[in-house]
C-alpha cells in the first residue's frame, strides 16, 4: 500500500499517551460513578464535595478522552489510497456493532430492574436512532472518524494552516451550535455530541501529526499556563466568586471548551504509571462496559445495606474498571464474541 510521506504512520505505543489514556478512562468512569446529577450515580446532593469532585472532572473526561482518540488516528489515518467506503466500514464495525450490542444489554437490564419491563421494551428502537445513556459517545465517535477521514481524503489536514482554520471553525461551529441546529432539531445519531467533540479529535490529530510544533517549549508552557489558569477559573466559579454558578461552566463557555483543550497540556506531562498504562490498554472495553459494572456494584451495596460514600465510591470505581477487564479476556476467546462486543477481527488487535 502507497503510503502518504506527509501523513505520519507508526504502530508503537507511547507509554506517556497510554497512562495519559488510562487517567482519561478513570475519570470518566469516576464521573459515572458519581452521577451528574441526584439522580444519576451514587445519587449525592449538589453541595456534597462529591459534586465538587464531579465539577472539577466534568470537563475533562471526555475532552481528554477524545484528545486522545484523536491523536491515536493520526498515528493510523485515512490515506488516500484507501477506499473510503472500507474505512468508513472498518470504522462502524469497531465502534457502532459493539455499541448497539453492549447498550442493548444495558437497556434490558434497566428496564428488567426498573420494573417497567414491557413498556421500555417496546421502545428499544431508540438505540439505533439517538443517544442513549453513555452509548452516545460511540456515535459521535464515529462521526469524528469519517469527517477526519473526508478532510484527509481532501488533503485538507496535511498542513498547519488549513488545519488550524478548520479547528478554529470546528471550535466556534460548536460555540454557536444553537444558532445553526436550533435544540429543537432531534440529536439524531449523536451529531450534536460530534459537534461538541469535534475541536478536541482535531487538535488531538494536530499534536500528533505537527509533533515539531506543538512540542516548542513556549508552546507547551503557554498550553501548560492556559490549562492550570483555567482550573482556576473553575475553582472560583465553584465557590460563587466569579460568574454565575453552573452556567458560566457548562459546556459550550468558552471556560468549559478552553478547558477541555487544555487538558492537552497533560500530553506535556510525560507521565509514566504502569497501572494507568495497563488501564489504557483495556480503555475501550471499560467505556463499553463500565456503567453496566458500577450499577451492579451500587445496587448491590444497597442491598448489603452499604450507604457509606466513600466505599461505595471507591468500590464502584474498581469494579467499573476490572470488571470490564474480566468480560475482555472473555470476549477474547471466540471470535463471535471479539466481533460482536469488541468489533475485533483477529486474536490480536490494538485496542
């Protein structure tokens, strides 16, 4: 296969992006476990610290998750001597066959255990159409890799200056999303949450694939200041002495989307941690799986009569991440199961 010299192609790991991808998946499943709001998780108040904790992590998890996502498709572009048609399906049968798989698992045992069976039943239909609990971010995913692709395949990425332009216009599109698709507008197929993801996939794709420019040391320490200054904000925003509560935070202001781009920054911290490195390797296997481990281990320590929050978040953490472990070195034995619940071909695949 003809390679494209100006697109850079490499299948060694980093250690520091894999610990980096391990932190990322912990914080999402630390997010879960929490709950976004006093429904949601372990169900806590909005003036509990756990909140806090969730405020603190709320704009980071998935940024720094598709960061990343980004920069590892950089490693394994679209080229040009592709058939766009194979890529595209190469890309929905590793994203949107386990998605559709593992959701549907989710939302029968929600329904089962919620108790309204039947009637949630009838309605399973929605998976295949919208957004569904976690699972919305696997459709967006996968939007992101067919624009990533077509913006490839139209050479569009190759160079600084047109890449730069179109995150600015990816970064500003999702800002004033609301003007252009009114939120009237069904979010069909998550393409909202690709609009919203979409400035993070670029400028993960960017470190990667201009590696000489963003690693200029007034770079990185201008990226490092914009991170730790915006942590600030938010810590400030927390304690009611600037702006105005949860609004000025969420996330299309401007402090939540420079927020999540610089968490870039932490590409910068050449971090080495094994746990977090064998984490990251299972990181796709536990975003699938990881709500269906934790509302198992909630709802069993409520049974046990467990109502300590600290245990059960701790609990709820480790079992969202080794459980999907455990159901990975399963799934891996029959290739049916590697396929279906994985979207792997072969024994052997990067994950």
């Amino acid at each position: 296969m003809e390679i494209n010299p100006r697109i850079p192609v490499m299948t060694q790991k980093s250690p520091y992006v894999e610990t980096l991808r391990g932190f990322a998946i912990l914080l999402v499943v630390m997010g879960h476990v929490i709950g976004d709001s006093v429904q949601g998780g372990m169900k806590v108040g909005d003036d509990s610290i756990w909140r806090y904790i969730y405020f603190n992590i709320d704009k980071l998890q998935m940024p720094l998750f598709t960061l990343i996502a980004g920069w590892v498709y950089a490693i394994r572009p679209f080229l040009k001597t592709q058939s766009f048609w194979r890529f595209a399906k190469q890309k929905s049968q590793r994203v949107l066959i386990p998605m559709l798989a593992v959701a549907t698992i989710y939302y029968v045992l929600k329904a089962i255990t919620g108790g309204e069976g039947g009637e949630q039943l009838r309605k399973i239909w929605v998976l295949l159409v919208f957004p569904y609990n976690v699972y919305w971010y696997l459709p967006s995913l996968f939007w992101l890799f067919i624009i990533a692709g077509l913006l490839d395949k139209c050479r569009w990425l190759e160079k600084i200056g047109p890449w730069a332009v179109i995150l600015l216009a990816s970064i500003l599109l999702y800002k004033y999303q609301e003007w252009l698709i009114p939120e009237a507008v069904p979010n069909i197929f998550s393409l909202k949450g690709a609009i919203y993801l979409l400035p993070f996939f670029l400028l993960g794709m960017g470190i990667r694939r201009f590696n000489a420019v963003w690693s200029e040391k007034r770079l990185v320490t201008g990226l490092w200041c914009l991170f730790i200054t915006c942590m600030v904000l938010v810590q400030l925003v927390w304690f009611q002495i600037i702006g105005d509560g949860y609004s000025s935070y969420g996330r299309n202001s401007w402090l939540g989307i420079c927020t999540g781009l610089a968490s870039a920054a932490l590409f910068y911290s050449h971090v080495k941690i094994k746990a977090l490195v064998w984490i990251g390797g299972f990181s796709y296997t536990i975003y699938l799986f990881h709500s269906i481990a934790k509302g198992i281990c909630l709802q069993a320590l409520a049974k046990l009569g467990v109502g300590n929050l600290p245990t059960l978040f701790v609990c709820s953490v480790i079992a969202g991440v080794l459980i999907p472990v455990f159901i990975d070195q399963i799934l891996e034995k029959w290739k049916i199961t590697r396929f279906v619940f994985l979207g792997k071909k072969q024994n052997k695949c990067l994950r």
